[in-house]
C-alpha cells in the first residue's frame, strides 16, 4: 500500500534572489558585492558565490559507461637517471596498484631516465609487459626516435596500447628553440607516427596539450587553447603523411593539467572535451577525446612540503571527477628533488584511495547539472575556443609561439596571477598563508644526474634553428620562498 508523499517543498516560499541579495548586502555592512565575493579568473571569467537554475547551460557530457574495476588509468611518471632505479621503481609501481608508465627520456639524466638507444630503454622497462600495461613516452626533441625504440621493444603486438606522445611543439615552446626547423620536427614525427600506426592499432601517437603553458603561469583558457591548436597541428601533419582525418584525431591524446583548485580543474578537463568535440566536428571528424591529466608542478612548494599531499589529491579528485582517461601525479617532494620509494608510493595510493574508497569513477560524469560546474566548463570553453581562434588567424601553434603572441598573453596572465599571490587575495597554504614554524626537511633521493648520462643520437634536422619566446616553468611559492 503505497503513502502519499509529503510537500515539504509548499511549506516553503519559492526563492527570491533579491531577499538573498538584501541579506546580503546587510551582513556586508557598506563593502562592494564584486569585491568581497566574487573573484575574477586570469581570464576574466567572474566566478558568483551563489549560481541559480537560471545560470544552467546545455553542455555536452561524456556519459559512456566507465570500467567498473578501473574507471582511469593510474599512471606512474618515471624519471630516475639511473635506468636500473627507473626499471624498479616501475615495476614496484605496477605490481601495487598503477596501470601504466610514463617514462621521462633524457640522455643527459638531469630531466628524465639516462635513455640514448633502444637497449638503455629496454633496461628501463625489462619486465613490463607491454602488450598489456600502457606505457606513454616523454621525450622531447628526441621523440620519434624513442617511439621507434619503444615499437622495437614491444615486438610487433598488434594491440599493445602503447603511448609514443611525441610533442614537438611542446619541447619548442619550453626551450625557445628547436634543432633544426620546427616544421621539419613535426614532419618526422608524422612520418614515424605513420609508420608505427601500420603496426599498433591501438597507439596514440601524439600528446598534445598545453601543460608548457600552464606551467609558466598560463590561464585555464591560454592552455586548453595551445592544446587545441597542437591538436590541429598534429593532425594535419598525420593527414599529410597519409593518415585519414578521422584516424590522425584518434591518434592523438589530449593532455590537460589540474592543479589545487578542483573546481576549475573539474571544468577544464570538460572543457577540453568540449573543445575537442568542437574541433573535430569542424574537421569532419566524429572522434571521441582521449585525455591524460597531469598533476601541476606550479602549484608545488618547497616549505612545508607535506601541503603538496592536499595539493595533489585535489589534483586527482579534479581530473577523476572532470573525466580523464589516464591520471599522472607527481610526488609531494618534486619541488625539492626526486622522490624517495616512500613518495611515489603517497602519489600512487592517493590515487586508488580516490578510485577504489572514494569510489569517483563510480558515476559518468558526476558535475553534470551542477549550475557553477555546467557554466564554468562553458566560460572556459568559449573562452579557449576564442583564443584558439586567434592563433589560427596568424597561421597556427607554430607562427603563434614564434611570434611571441603566445608568450606574452601567458606572460600577463603570470602577472595577474602572481600579483594576486603577493597581495594574499590568493593563498599558498604553508607559505604565505599558515607558515609551519617547525618545518622540517622531507626526504629526496640524492644522486648525480651526470654519473649516468649517455651518449644519444642528435635530434637535429637540416635547416635553421626554430626561435620563439621560451614558456619556461615557474612555481608561484619560490618568490615567497625566497625571501
């Protein structure tokens, strides 16, 4: 026998925002309304304390079902210079609960695996099955290279979900130079990405993202619009090595990074889907994005390193609940140095405590009908998308970021940002903002980089050196830090 519901909702007067207001304005005692509360992104994007059913807007949501066991991929950047450290950290990293690798490649081992030939790399991964396990490169110049050393190691397995994330454009842009032309760059990535996709059906073959961007102090909107336009880059340079439209956007991986603020980073990853789906539909492409969310490295500090645990388990709550297919955070100590096994070990488990206790790739699409998220992912998107239009109008990624465009608009978002830190409208906990007078030094791994450098073969191309501006990478604690 079933009951008759009770209304609460007719016991209340429907909402009136002009009440709200006049309470409001009461409690705030004479200070302005857009000042004490609301706050105006690096984009100009103005963010309400309080959003209605009015600020709804229709966005696009992603809502195919999600692995129940393994919603995204747990990936696991490896980076030691000592290949051997890097082999066992990776499989110690697999064997307790990652699904994948991302290796660092640098032959000088200051920035990634001492790595120069396909032996050096296959002593890194000597182990992991890669037939099974996802393991994406980062590599820089040297790119296309180490894709043909990685094909080589995985032996011909037709579905090996390999990862080459060749990103030339980015290497670019954090150097402020290329060895040899740039163009010439992403014309032999193209053409062993296109040689490589006859082998592997399932790799992707370019990462393209905007992370430099974010890194040096980028808006939300500067990055997913860089991301954009290295997107189109890449496809095109595919299509002219003679890739199909629709395979060339398949084969690229989107990459967004997700810093402290989970709200923005919920947004940004949607946005970036929204973007694609825009891009691709321009294109003629029906493609769904695949996307790889990285932990930011700006948002870091040095003092009170511990806070970098809050920090980065935002970080993977943002990218879990926005949508990511494959998540890479780093370690609480990468500010200061690499990370000790204790380290990686709180970047894996805050992961698959997010995944497998806070159960968030449980639903699809969880900030679907939020009014805040649903109007923040459109602000951002609209806002990429017009900026994205502008580096098309001088003729791309390549002519923006050597023309300097790029460069300054991340500079004067920079600004913004750092201005704002300093006057303390914007907090660094354990910094500027709750300093821990007892702070004691975290534990690094300690080596010498130089002990294991290699010889490796020159990522130069014939012709002139490409020029821009360098997008080089900052932390917003080290001024205060500094001091």
């Amino acid at each position: 026998m079933s009951e008759a519901l009770t209304p609460l909702a007719e016991d209340f007067a429907a909402p009136d925002r002009a009440r709200w207001l006049a309470v409001v304005e009461k409690t705030l005692k004479g200070q302005d309304f857009d000042t004490a509360l609301t706050h105006t992104t690096a984009d100009g994007l103005v963010i309400q304390p309080l959003y209605t059913r009015q600020d709804g807007v229709a966005v696009a949501r992603d809502l195919a079902p999600r692995d129940p066991d393994r919603p995204w991929d747990v990936r696991m950047r490896v980076a030691h210079p000592d290949p051997a450290v890097s082999q066992a950290e990776g499989l110690k990293d697999l064997e307790n609960g990652a699904a994948s690798l991302l290796v660092a490649i640098d032959p000088a081992g200051v920035r990634g695996v001492a790595v120069g030939s396909a032996e050096d790399l296959g002593r890194v991964l000597d182990g992991v099955l890669l037939d099974l396990a996802p393991t994406a490169l980062d590599a820089g110049f040297l790119g296309p290279k180490a894709a043909d050393w990685l094909g080589s190691l995985a032996k011909a397995a037709p579905n090996a979900p390999l990862s080459f994330h060749m990103d030339p454009l980015s290497a670019f842009a954090e150097a402020g130079v290329s060895p040899g032309p740039v163009e010439s760059h992403l014309v032999s990535a193209a053409t062993v990405g296109v040689r490589l996709a006859t082998t592997y059906a399932k790799a992707s073959l370019f990462l393209a993202t905007g992370r430099v961007a974010h890194e040096a102090g980028g808006s939300e909107a500067q990055e997913l619009a860089l991301m954009a336009a290295s997107a189109l880059a890449y496809a095109k340079a595919l299509v002219r090595a003679g890739l199909p439209m629709d395979e060339a956007f398949a084969r690229i991986t989107l990459g967004v990074s997700v810093d402290g603020d989970y709200f923005m980073g919920v947004a940004k990853v949607r946005a970036a889907r929204a973007v694609w789906a825009r891009l691709t539909g321009a294109c003629g492409a029906e493609v769904a994005a695949t996307i790889e969310a990285r932990s930011s490295q700006r948002m870091l500090t040095k003092m009170d390193a511990w806070t970098n645990l809050l920090r980065l388990t935002a970080a993977g709550f943002a990218a879990a609940v926005g949508g990511a297919d494959a998540v890479v955070l780093g370690a609480f100590t990468d500010a200061i140095g690499l990370p000790t096994a204790f380290a990686r070990r709180q970047a894996r488990n805050t992961q698959l405590v997010l995944m497998e206790e806070s159960h968030l790739g449980k639903v699809a699409d969880p900030a679907g009908g939020a009014w805040y998220l649903d109007r923040l992912t459109d602000q951002l998107a609209r806002a990429a998308w017009t900026k994205f239009q502008a580096v098309e109008a001088v003729g791309g990624a390549i002519e923006a970021l050597a023309g300097g465009q790029i460069a300054a608009e991340v500079a004067d978002a920079r600004a913004l940002q750092q201005a704002a830190f300093a006057a303390k409208s914007r907090k660094i906990v354990g910094v500027t903002a709750f300093p821990n007078a007892d702070d004691k030094p975290v534990e690094v791994a300690l080596v010498d980089p130089t002990a294991f450098a290699v010889d490796a073969p020159s990522p130069r191309l014939p012709g002139p050196d490409g020029t821009c501006p360098a997008l080089a990478p900052i932390r917003f604690a080290a001024t205060f830090e500094e001091a």
